[in-house]
C-alpha cells in the first residue's frame, strides 16, 4: 500500500520533487514586477508629476474586498509619496459597480486632476473620455476582461495589456506590486494585496500561492492590528482568512445602503490606529446581521425536490442573493437563482445566480435575454434583473432551459484514509502544500468503516464529537445524535484536517461529513 504522503501528492499528480519545492521557504525575489512596461512607467510619472505640481488625486475603487484593498494600498503609497490624495468606495445601492458619468462629473466640479481606477476602470470608455475632456487624467489599475475598445489612455496596468503573467491576479495584488516602482517592500502592502487574491478567488499557485505565503508567514511572525481585530484565531491561515476575516470587510458592502463603507479605507489605510477597535467591532456587527438575515431568509424559502434548478424570492437586502445562492447551490447541488426588490426601483426584480458544471451562465442569459431589463458575469456565476411582472414567465422559461440544459454536480475525488493516520504527521503534510484555494483545492479524505458504537455527541446530541486520542478529535456539524440508524454498525466518512484553537489550546480537528451508514 502506498504511504499516505505518496496518496496526497498522487491526488495531486505531484512527485517528491514537487513537494520537495512546494516545501520550501517564500521567497519575496519570486514575485515578478511590473517594470519596464510603457504603462507602467507612464503611471509612475504621471503620479510624480502629480505630486510635484500638488494636484488634487482621487483614488476611487469598489466595493468588495479586492476594491477596498487595491483603494487601500494606492492611498498608502501616495499618502507615503507626499501626494495630496483623496479616495472614494462607491455604494453597492447608491452608485453600483464602478465610476458612474454622476460620479465624473462630481470629480471634475471638485478640481481633481489626476484620478486612479482601481478594481473598475478597464471598460469605463465614455466616462474616461469625458474625464480627459475636462482636463482630468486618468490611471487604471484593473484585472477585469476587457472588450476590443480599451479606454483612450496609456496609463492602464491590467495583468494582460501589461503582460504580467499566465496566471489571473487581484487589482490587490497588481496595486501591491506597482507599489514597488515608488519604495522597497513593505510588508503590510503585501498582506493587503495577499489578502485580495484570496477574497477575490485569484488561482492559488505560481506567485498568487508566494504572496499568500508571505502574507502568513509575515501575519504568524508580526501580526498586523487590522488583522488581529478581526479574526479570533491566535495562528493565521487561509481558512481564518475567507471564513473570519474577508467576511466582516465582504459584510459593509452587501449591507451598506448609504457610504459608511469608505470608512473601511480609514481602518486599512491610517497611520492613526486609535479607531480600529471601533470600526472591527463595527464590521463584527454588520457581519452579525448580515449571517442573521441570510439565515432567516432561508428558514423561510420553500424549495422543490423534482424542479431541476431553484429559483426563489425573498426579502435580503440585493447585496446578499449571492450569498445565499451560492449556499443553496452547495446545499443542493442545484443551479441556483435569488432574486429580491430592487432598492433603486421597486417594479424590479434583482438576482444572483451561481451554477454548477456543464451550465453556462452567459448562454442562458442570452438565450432568455427577452425577460431580461440588464445581465452581466461569466459562465459560472452573473446577476440579472428584470420587471416583477414578468418573473413568472421568466421562472417558467428558466426552469424549461434547466431541464433541457442539465447541469451535474462535480465528483468529488477522496483520499483513502486509515485512522492510523489521522495524526498530526498527515497534518504536517498536508501543510506543506498549503495555502489551498482556487484552482488548487485543500485535500479531501475517506475514512471507511468506522463503528457507530464509537460514535459521541455534544451534550444535547447536536454534533458528532469524538476524541480519537489526546490530540485529535473527530468533529461533525451535520451528524447528529437523532441521525443514526441503529439497524447500521459502521459509516464511511468524508474527511478534512484543520487546526482548532481553543482557550489557548490546539487541537488536530478531523472535520466530517457521513456519506453512509450500513
């Protein structure tokens, strides 16, 4: 039988050389840079020119993790530049996604003369044409696709029209790494444009896995205070990071209605820290309500086992349907749409759809595009709106398209596992080839035949809770006393490692999911 390292780098068609790189220290000299690019360089001088001249700049991102960091890091350095820069979050609800023409024009009537895109900004042709009619300068910092039409500018840095790599980054990241054209590393930059790739679901591997490596080896050395604040694990990970730390910072923009969010650059970007323990608590509540209202949304909903797809309506602020399409379509493993009212305009119907393998977004947007008032994303995921009058034909042409479109969930592939091995040995590693994310997932395991007489539960029978010896403990949130079927003695499980830190304790938790009982 192979050895359950041999098993690991298998499931990944890695060999020990691979594991023998993968395991070895980050180095910051494998992060490729920026320079020697027309636009690059154009940029930079425009944003020195700017400086010398005192011109009034504007920084103006988005409103999701990515926007917030990339605004976040382009304040930090202007501001260390000795720029007089201003910034701007744009409102989910108020303004929506990128600089609006509204928007434009307030940026002229204010005296700006140079304004930095970043997280937007690559389509934004009209807009941009109108900025450079007034007199105003525009730089973009964007990572998204672009149409045939750039805007009428050279002072665009984009991962493709900068040939920067193969592999997809965040507006985060590229925001860090034009950072280094001004200074030397500074590592908290770093930890900003690593935190962007992992919010923004950027591939981890080539230098996306090095920053985020940097980024925990640099938070587990030094803890940056906004980080602290915001997680409740001593030891940072890529898990205390996209289930404690980007959800808060996620949370102000989903639920934000007005332009509080912009308070976000002021958490990240000040050199006066005596506002951050107010602000974390702040964003710890709005993510608090935000769990809450998606939570009670969906104890409401009523789903069908026979309809092919869901396709629901409910009462969230519009900011959380994907959130809880995303939920539903890994609950069910069905292609998934939520709508609610729109806060612009009540006749309207607002929605998030998330889809499994084998259906394409995009074609059924376009092929039901008649019931459609606007749609945009990609193949596996898009929002849409249309007139609350017609979403009974559009769910009934919706559900018609799903059946004659199937869409399959992804089989899932699982490492076998002996409980021999459920140690801390197969952490470590497991480790080694950590950070997991996009395009490189955390391994999954299949423990087979373990007794149900072994079986534990928490006090009150909600959860599966069984020490398997000092140090390990085998954890279930979905198995639950009342589950188990006393005609069966074993039941295979599905498996993942994970650290569990509590009151100043590790614990090597084997988190499970039951596959069967028999």
């Amino acid at each position: 039988m192979e050895s359950i390292l041999e098993r690991i780098l298998s499931y990944y068609g890695l060999n020990k050389e691979d594991y023998a790189a993968y395991a070895a220290e980050p180095s910051f000299s494998s992060l490729p840079r920026l320079s020697g690019h027309l636009g690059v360089e154009l940029s930079k001088q425009r944003i020195l020119k700017a400086k010398e001249s005192k011109e009034k700049v504007i920084v103006y991102g988005d409103y999701d993790t990515d926007g917030i960091m990339a605004t976040s890091i382009m304040v930090k350095v202007l501001r260390r530049i000795g720029c007089h820069v201003s910034f701007y979050l744009p409102s989910r609800y108020l303004d929506g996604y990128g600089l609006t023409m509204a928007n434009a024009e307030k940026i002229v009537s204010n005296g700006y003369k140079l304004v930095i895109l970043v997280d937007n900004g690559i389509t934004l042709v009209d807009e941009i044409v109108y900025l450079r009619s007034k007199g105003v300068d525009v730089i973009v910092i964007d990572h998204h696709e672009y149409a045939q039409t750039l805007p009428p500018i050279q002072t665009i840095i984009h991962p493709i029209y900068s040939s920067y790599g193969e592999i997809p980054v965040s507006a985060g990241y590229l925001c860090f790494i034009f950072s280094l054209e001004f200074f030397d590393l500074d590592d908290y930059l770093l930890c900003l444009g690593a935190l962007s790739t992992v919010s923004d679901m950027m591939p981890i591997k080539g230098y996306n896995r090095e920053i985020v490596r940097l980024m925990l080896q640099t938070l587990n050395s030094h803890p940056a205070q906004e980080f602290v604040l915001l997680s409740k694990q001593v030891t940072f990970d890529e898990k205390s990071l996209s289930m404690q730390i980007i959800p808060q910072i996620n949370a102000i923009g989903r639920m934000d209605e007005e332009h509080r969010i912009n308070r976000l650059v002021h958490y990240f970007a000040d050199e006066d820290k005596s506002q951050l323990p107010i602000l974390a608590n702040w964003m710890n509540e709005v993510n608090e309500r935000r769990k809450m209202l998606t939570r009670l949304a969906e104890e409401r909903l009523s789903i069908s086992k026979h309809e092919p797809a869901i396709v629901v309506t409910g009462d969230l602020p519009e900011g959380l349907n994907g959130l809880l399409a995303n939920k539903l379509l890994n609950q069910y493993q069905k292609v998934t749409a939520v709508f609610s009212s729109s806060k612009s305009d009540p006749s309207l119907y607002v929605g998030s759809l998330r889809c499994l393998e084998g259906f394409d977004f995009i074609d059924c947007a376009n092929e039901l595009s008649k019931y459609l008032v606007r749609f945009g994303g990609h193949a596996k995921a898009g929002g849409m709106s249309l007139k609350k009058i017609d979403y009974p034909t559009f769910r009934k042409a919706f559900m018609d398209y799903c059946f004659a479109h199937p869409a399959k969930a992804p089989e899932i592939q699982r490492i076998p596992l002996y409980i021999e091995e459920a140690n801390l040995e197969t952490y470590h590693i497991i480790s080694v080839l950590s950070p997991f994310g996009q395009e490189f997932k955390e391994p999954i395991f299949l423990l087979e035949h373990f007794p149900l007489d072994k079986c534990q539960f928490t006090m009150k029978g909600g959860y599966l809770s069984v020490m398997l010896n000092e140090d390990t403990k085998l954890f279930s949130f979905s198995f639950k006393q009342e589950d188990v079927d006393a005609r069966c003695r074993y039941i295979d499980l599905s498996l993942t490692f994970g650290m569990n830190e509590f009151r100043g304790k590790s614990t090597l938790t084997l988190f499970a999911d039951v596959l069967k009982q028999y």
